[in-house]
C-alpha cells in the first residue's frame, strides 16, 4: 500500500506492507485523513506521539472497515467508520474497535476524518479533566485550528456563559464568531488580558483550554478567576517559560496536563463513550463540524503539511485517497 511515512526531509509516499489487525482491531481501507499539528514533528522521526519508525505517520482518518477482529464488537466489513489511531497516512490502517465510531448517515468521508481527535480532545480538556459548569466563562486559545473550532462550540454546547477564542491573525479572529466565541483576543495584543477582564465584569475565566503555553500562560493566569481552571494540552508557543507561581497560588488555580500518550487502551475508550454521550446527538444532526481549509491527495501529503506549517489555514486540512 501507499503511505506517508518519516524521514529527515520531511514525509516521503512509498509503497509498504499493509498493517496486520490484533483480535481487537478493525482494519479499515482509508478514504480521507486529517492532518493534525503532532504531523509535523512525526514527518522528520518524532516518534513521541505514537509513530513507529518506518510504518505511517498520522492518527485520525476515516473510510470503509474491510476486516474485523475476533473480539471486535459493534463493527463489521463494509462499515464506515471515523477513527482516532496510529498510521493514518496510509490507504490502509488499524484501529481498536474501541477508538472508532460510526459514520452517521449523510456524513462525507472527509467531514468525518476531522471530527475523532477535536471531539475527543475537547470534550475531555472541557468537561473531564476542566469540570465546565454551565454559565461559566471559557477561553480557547488556539482557536483557529481544528480543534480550537471544535472546542468552542462544545463549550456552548455544554452551556458555558461567555467564551472567549484567541488568534494571532486578523481574518480568523474575525471567524471565531461563526463557532461561538463572544470574543476573539490577539495573544500578541500586551494588553489581551485585560481586555479578558473588562469582558468578564472582571470576574475572569473559569476554564481555559491552554493550547499555547509558553510565555503566555502566566498572563492566562492574570486573567484567570479564582478556583479557576487551565487545562494544558498544547505548547504552540513555547515548551518552558517562567511561570508566575504567586498568581498561580493566589488565585488558587488548578493548573491540568493531559495527554493522549500516555493513557492507557481503556482510559481512551471511555474518554470516547463519555463524548459520545454528551455530543453524538450534535454530530448526527450536523450541529457540530468543522470547516475544511484545504484538501490534498495522499501523494501530496509534504505540501499538505507545508501548508499546516504555514499556520495560514482556518479549521482542518485533509488529505483524500
């Protein structure tokens, strides 16, 4: 089969053996893969997010199960299935039965493959590991991206009071809005949290879903209430940075990390089911999607990412086979 695999170039497409499913896989023929910001470190060897040297780079994808294991249940050959796994870049890939959904009716294949990461990501930072009650105020930072955009309408899904979307740029601030941000704050702007407080009667923001880090969570926390919450699940703006641990303590902040890496086969299944109960109705209705910036064919997948790597895109970027 063909595939996206690591090199010190960058992804390369070239022919390999297709993957062998366990007895708790499906084994999916692949009609459209979403591309995600962990693509970029795993396309130059980064294994740290799950990829294997010399086998495809890529967790999310969507398309058609052609094979089922043993102990698979709810799954069968000729399903369409949306999935979360290891080595979506590729025509062929496997998946635990317990990492993949069905397809809802009249839902294109591209559409699907951009849901499984954002629906799962967010659902957790917002109302697992970040406890969101209704009518409290919410931030996203990041939220230009595909999961940024998933995450703001899960939190007015969830019933969340103000919310608050943040982006460096321009013309995708000026989106945020059609995904249900109240107001969208430049990160770049010295004076952003304050204008957080003067949105918030200056209570600040009970949950942030902190997808930057770096030097700005020490201003996240300026504008943070007390008892508040930041769920940390992404590093786009730096890895280490000073961190104020006086308004961390003064203001009692619950400051989260969480990770997909290091969960165990169980703890991701009933991260999907608790999703699933909460949100499923919103994406079989289509309430809740995401735009698609650009489409790529597999063999194109370098300019896909080059394109990711510009950071010039609105929501997701998919590539088609």
């Amino acid at each position: 089969m063909k595939a996206g695999v690591a090199s010190p170039d960058g992804v390369v497409v070239k022919d390999i053996d297709p993957p062998k499913p366990k007895p708790t896989d499906i084994l999916v023929k692949i009609k459209a893969i979403a591309l995600n910001r962990a693509d970029l470190g795993s396309a130059r060897g980064d294994t740290s997010h799950g990829a294997s040297t010399g086998r495809p780079i890529g967790s999310e994808f969507a398309g058609e199960v052609v094979e089922a294991g043993g102990e698979v249940r709810d799954f069968k050959a000729g399903d369409r299935v949306m999935c979360h796994a290891p080595g979506s870049h590729a025509e062929m890939a496997v998946c635990d039965f317990g990492r993949a959904m069905q397809i809802p009716d009249g839902m294109g294949y591209e559409q699907a493959a951009t849901l499984p990461i954002g629906l799962n990501t967010l659902h957790n930072a917002l109302v697992t590991a970040g406890r969101l009650k209704a009518g409290e105020n919410v931030m996203v930072q990041g939220a230009s991206s595909g999961v940024g955009v998933i995450g703001l309408q899960i939190a007015k899904l969830m019933g969340a009071g103000l919310v608050v979307g943040t982006s460096t740029n321009e013309a995708r601030r000026a989106r945020l809005k059609e995904f249900g941000a109240d107001l969208a704050v430049n990160t770049k702007d010295a004076d952003w949290p304050e204008q957080v407080m003067k949105a918030t009667d200056n209570k600040g923001l009970h949950l942030t879903v902190d997808m930057l880090s770096g030097p700005v969570v020490s201003q996240t926390m300026r504008c943070t209430a007390l008892l508040g919450r930041i769920v940390n699940i992404g590093r786009l703006a730096g890895m280490k940075a000073e961190f104020d641990f006086d308004a961390h303590a003064r203001q009692r902040i619950d400051y989260i990390g969480v990770t997909f890496r290091t969960r165990t086969i169980d703890e991701v299944r009933e991260i999907l089911v608790k999703m699933r109960a909460d949100l499923w109705g919103h994406v079989e209705s289509g309430k809740l999607k995401l735009p698609i910036d650009r489409t790529f064919p597999l063999d194109k997948a370098a300019e896909a990412l080059a394109h990711m790597r510009a950071n010039a895109h609105f929501g997701k970027i998919a590539l088609v086979v």
